[in-house]
C-alpha cells in the first residue's frame, strides 16, 4: 500500500509548494528524478515558480499589511481606497521581479559556461531549472519572515503605542540578516546538489560552478576599486605636478 502511494506521487506533476519543500529538504531525490526533464526542465515553468515564489515573499504580506492597516486607520466604509493604492505597489514589485528575472538568465549563463568549462554536459534549460529551483530555501524562509514583519507592523499600527523601540529595531534586523544568511548558504547547497545531479559532476565542481557568478561579482568590485584608486593618485600626481 505504501509502494503504491509513491509511485502514484511520483506520477504526477508536484504543486508549487510541494515542489518547494521537496526541493528544500530532499534536493538530491528531486533533481534525482528520472521525469525532471519530461516535467520541470523548462525555462517557462522555471520562470513561472520564481515569479510565484517572489509574491509569496513580497507580494502577499504587502497586500495582508495594507488591508488590515487600512481599515483601521481608513475605516471599513474606506477600504475601496485599498483598491486604488494597491497598483502603486504592484507595479513597482512587477517591475522588480521582472528586472530580477532578467539577471537570472546572466547568472544562469555564467554557471552555465562554467559547467560546461568544468566537464558539464546539460543545456542552459537544465541549468537554469536547477538555479530557480534551488530558490526553494529562500522563498520559504524569506515568505516565512514578510509575514512575521507584516504582523508586526499591523500589530504596532493597531496597538498605537511606543512599540517602536530602539532595541526592537535592532533585534528584528540582526534576526533578519541572520535568516537571510542562512537562506542563501542553504539555497546554494541546494544548488551545488542539483548542479551535481543534473550535470554528472563531483561535488568540487559543482560548488565552483555555483559559486561562479559570485566571484566574478566579487573580481568586479577588486578590478574596480583599483581602477578608481589608480585613477585618483593619477589625477591626485596631476595635480600636484601642475603646481609646481
């Protein structure tokens, strides 16, 4: 009976939160699967879960937060005001996700070359399917603290009182950039083990692979920083030979 049930699980193609919790905390099973290419390896469906991930951290608790601080400070009979103000939100968090999603095909093709530098042999669909997906820990904890956040802002603005304290501020933030760290070292773990899966590469590749685009970030800022340091004591040598 048990066999049963998971083959039939296995069938069919998992929602958007079964495929983030599978992802998550079973990444290996996952990207493992022979029928990823047959049902998750496409760049539509890929974009699709990131744009359904990102308003499950973003869009959601904002929508939550207006409302419930709109009828308390607008009134019941005012919340058709929610309706107009809700576009001056949502099309600016369109316009994110959307600027967002376009970077993801640089990153995607950066890893990309990598892995195929490295002994790669999947397409960019492949590639890119395994960078959104790894996402999975990221959605999760991040949706998980919007809506804390959204809670704790409606409930200041409901409560009206001096909630709003010094040490608050700086406990919330120290406990956001420490979920934030822990959301990214897990969702590129989650990454290196799909890169790993799908590509047929040891782990040391995998984890170079995935950590590709990040060191060329961080090679940018290096070469940058000396290039304007090196043209500053040029201009700075200018300067100080045109005085004499």
């Amino acid at each position: 009976m048990v066999k049963e049930t998971t083959r039939t699980y296995s069938r069919r193609r998992l929602n958007f939160f079964e495929l983030a919790a599978e992802v998550a905390f079973h990444p290996s099973r996952f990207f493992g699967r022979e029928d990823f290419d047959a049902k998750y390896n496409y760049i539509s469906n890929s974009l699709l879960f990131f744009v359904k991930g990102t308003m499950m951290c973003l869009g959601v608790p904002l929508v939550i937060a207006l409302f419930l601080s709109s009828k308390k400070f607008l009134g019941t009979e005012s919340i058709g005001l929610l309706f107009i103000l809700l576009p001056l939100v949502l099309v600016p968090l369109a316009f994110i996700i959307g600027s967002y999603a376009g970077s993801l095909f640089i990153t995607g093709g950066i890893i990309q070359l990598t892995a195929n530098w490295l002994g790669g042999k999947e397409t960019f669909s492949t590639t890119f399917a395994v960078m959104v997906y790894s996402m999975s820990p990221v959605f999760f904890l991040l949706s998980v603290i919007s809506l804390a956040a959204s809670a704790a802002v409606v409930f200041m603005l409901l409560q009206a009182s001096n909630a709003v304290t010094f040490t608050n501020v700086v406990i919330t933030g120290i406990m956001t950039y420490v979920v934030a760290l822990a959301a990214f070292v897990w969702s590129m773990t989650t990454q290196v083990v799909g890169l790993k899966e799908r590509h047929h590469m040891t782990t040391s590749k995998a984890t170079v692979a995935a950590c590709a685009p990040l060191l060329l970030f961080f090679a940018f800022i290096i070469v940058a920083g000396a290039v304007y340091s090196m043209a500053i004591l040029l201009s700075g040598l200018a300067q100080a030979y045109s005085l004499q």
